[in-house]
C-alpha cells in the first residue's frame, strides 16, 4: 500500500521526465526491467501466502521506473502508458472472462455428477491416475488448455477425495499444456501462430515431446498421487448424470472455440478491438441460466486469482523482449524456461517477428515450458484457484520436478527424431534463407 501511494504522489513529476525508447540502466548487461520484474517474480516465490499484495506491488514499482526512465514503446509517460494499456486490454480482459467464467464451467461439470461416476472406467491403482492425465492431454488437444486443467482439477477432487498431492496437480497442468502444444486451437500460442500464417501442420509436430514428455512426468505423477491418496475406484450405483449441465459445459466451451475461429480466422483485424472470446463465454453462461443456475459464490476467490494473473501478464508486457537471442535450437530450448516465468504471448509474438524458428520447437516450448511453475501458464494459474497449496514455487519445484525433466527430454526427443529445420517465411509470399544454424546435418 505504501508503494502504492508513494507511485501516486510521484507520478506527475516522473511522467512529465520520462522519454519513450532510452534505454535504461543494465546491471551487468540485465536491463532493469528483468531486474525488478525477477524481484516481484521472487517476492511471489518467497511470500506465496500474499501473491496478490506482491504482483500489485510489482506492477506499481515497473510502471513507476517506466514513466520515471524508459518510457514505453507507445510512447512516454502517461500518454504512453495509456497508449501501452490500449493495446493491451483485449487480452487482458479475454483472460479474465475466461478465468472467470472457465471456474463456473468447473462447477457447472462436477455438478453433472460425470467425475464422481469416472472411477467405474479408471483402473484401479496408480495407472488410474495416469489415465487420467491422458482423458487431459487429449481433451487439452481440442479445448482450451485452461478448461482441459479446470476439468482435470474437478475429476481430481472427486476421485482423490479432495487429495491432491502437489506433483500430481503439477502433471495436471503439464498434461493439459502439452495437448495443446501441437494443436492450433489447444492454446493460446498456437492460435496466434495459425493466424500469422503457420501452418497447423509445422505445428503438429510438437505432439511427438509433447507425447514423449507425458510418458516421462506422469508415472511419476501417478505414482505420487497413488501413495498419498488412491484413487476411489468404487462410484456410487445411485448417481445419475445430469445432462442439462454437461450440455452447458459443451455449449460454453464451444461458444469459446467458435468465437476463436471465427473471429481469428474471418475477422482477424476486428480481434485486437474487443474481448470477443470472454465475451461469448459469459453470453453463453448467462443464456443457461435459466435451466440451470451457477455457483456465482465462486466468483469473488476467482476473481482475486485473476487479478494476480493479470499482473504478472501486464508486468511482462512491459518487459524489452525484443533483447533475446537469434532463433536456434537453443534459443527455443531457453525459451520453455523463460515462459516459466515470463508470459509466453509476448515471446511467442517475438519469435514470429523473428522469424527463423522451426515452429514446432517453439510450440512445444512456449506451450509445455510455462508448466515448470505454477504462475508459468495460464492453465497453472487457474488450477491453483482451485488448490490453493499450489501457489508454492518451493513446493511445485520440489514435488513437481519430473515436469522440468519431461520438457528436457521431451524435447531432444524431438530433436533427435526431426532434427533442426527452420521454416520458410510464412507471410509475403517469400522464401526466407536459413539460418547458419540450419546448415548443420540432422538425423531423421
């Protein structure tokens, strides 16, 4: 609170100094933009019982050093800053109505009584958990990757009996971040890279580490999860499925799917103008009300996740992304990892700037890497709305470390299966040179 008003009182005068574009101080080459970003990053990590005081405090204290030095690319100060949010607000408020009405989908589906009746079809031990990451994995390839881990999360609670280990809820969110990385409408990145004109099939690809990677994280995953909790193998024989409810989970997530489409691939220069995704999803909550009513209680907990997402999302938005290094296989490798940390929307903008990539590298990264921490994904952080003890970064680290070590494997596996062909230029019609690094011979 204090940061806070001290950024109000100082904010006239550092407006009225800030210059848009000067480069700022860099500390052993580090721009302070990272620097004060990674302390937020690490205040989260530290203090994960106050996320929201420390994400808020952090975007205060960015914004502060942005109006007061560096400016924005939109421009300096004030002006800048509202030119900067203008850009941003689409997918910000997309996010939010997702999130939000993504958490009233989870209920809406525990509801329809189809997780407490799942444990009929599950094994029995601990190949019922891991077949349970894979219904997320392919559900993750045609939804959402966010409903794909909200669904997951649900059935979790139902047949652990509300015991979810911690590395278990890490695969969770893993398993639904790698179905969607090889699926142009499984996630976020890959949307954006279909309508910049990448092929879903130079896409497709990335299900070979995202498959390779599942099989590495989940029997670990389920093993864990079967020694803290096992699975209940019996369901009630009185349950009965309410489908009305399961009709408005398809009727939301299809509202959200087709809006996507629709608007990405007929109308895209209108996509930049309105929160038409969020919107359509809150249409179709709203338009079923009235056969069957939603938990809105729900809403003021979700509602706080969100806000913390959504600063960490507008903190990276101002970060120079533009400093990372020439499109390699290297490069999309570190890129897995920054998306731990950073918001991978702007660096998957970034690389299609770029250009140079061998998309499905980067698809596998951008996508699986934000899973190696719980805030890394947007997937993570609606899961741990639900599981609130997951909103430790020592505790997802320490139980969830057979994510990170799928990612690695995951993907020289694709390396050593595909090898490193960077992709022509997919926009203007013209054929961009490779890259040095697309010289070197690669086993197929």
């Amino acid at each position: 609170m204090t940061a806070v008003v001290l950024a109000a009182i100082a904010l006239p005068a550092l407006a009225a100094e800030a210059v848009a574009g000067v480069e700022g101080p860099a500390p052993f080459g580090v721009p302070v933009d990272f620097i004060l970003f990674g302390l937020t990053l690490l205040g989260v990590a530290l203090f994960h019982r106050h996320t929201l005081q420390v994400a808020l405090t952090g975007l205060a204290v960015i914004t502060l050093y942005k109006l007061g030095f560096t400016g924005f690319k939109t421009g300096a100060g004030l002006t800048g800053l509202g030119q900067h949010m203008l850009h941003e607000w689409v997918i910000l408020t997309n996010l939010l109505g997702l999130l939000l009405g993504f958490a009233l989908l989870s209920n809406h589906f525990e509801k329809s009584h189809i997780p407490a009746v799942l444990p009929r079809f599950l094994p029995d031990d601990w190949k019922g958990a891991f077949v349970l990451l894979i219904m997320i994995f392919v559900l993750s390839s045609f939804l959402d990757n966010i409903a794909a881990a909200m669904i997951g999360g649900t059935i979790a609670a139902t047949v652990f009996r509300h015991k979810v280990h911690i590395g278990y809820l890490a695969a969770i969110v893993a398993a639904s971040n790698a179905g969607g990385a090889g699926s142009v409408v499984g996630d976020t990145t890959t949307t954006m890279m279909w309508i910049d004109g990448v092929s879903p099939v130079d896409v497709l690809e990335a299900f070979i580490p995202a498959g390779v990677a599942l099989a590495v994280f989940g029997v670990p995953a389920a093993l864990q999860q079967q020694r803290y909790s096992p699975i209940v193998k019996d369901a009630s024989r009185r349950l009965h499925v309410d489908w009305i409810r399961v009709g408005i989970v398809a009727a939301i997530l299809a509202a959200a799917i087709g809006a996507n489409v629709m608007i990405n691939v007929e109308f895209p220069k209108y996509s930049d103008r309105f929160p038409f995704i969020g919107a359509a999803v809150w249409v179709a909550i709203l338009a079923c009300v009235a056969v069957r009513k939603p938990d809105w209680s729900l809403l003021p907990d979700a509602f706080k996740g969100s806000i913390f997402l959504l600063s960490l999302i507008t903190c990276a938005s101002m970060m120079p992304v533009e400093k990372l290094p020439a499109a390699s296989w290297q490069s999309s490798l570190g890129l897995g990892f920054l998306s731990a940390v950073f918001d991978n929307i702007p660096l998957t903008a970034l690389a299609l700037k770029q250009g140079g990539y061998d998309w499905g590298y980067l698809a596998y990264a951008v996508g699986f890497g934000g899973s190696m921490i719980w805030f890394g994904s947007s997937a993570g952080v609606a899961l741990s709305n639900m599981y609130p003890e997951a909103k430790s970064v020592g505790l997802w680290l320490r139980h969830g470390w057979h994510v990170a070590v799928a990612y690695v494997i995951g993907f020289f596996a694709l390396l050593f299966v595909l090898g490193w062909h960077p992709n022509a230029k997919h926009k203007g019609g013209e054929s961009a040179a490779p890259p040095a690094a697309a010289t070197a011979p690669a086993a197929r």
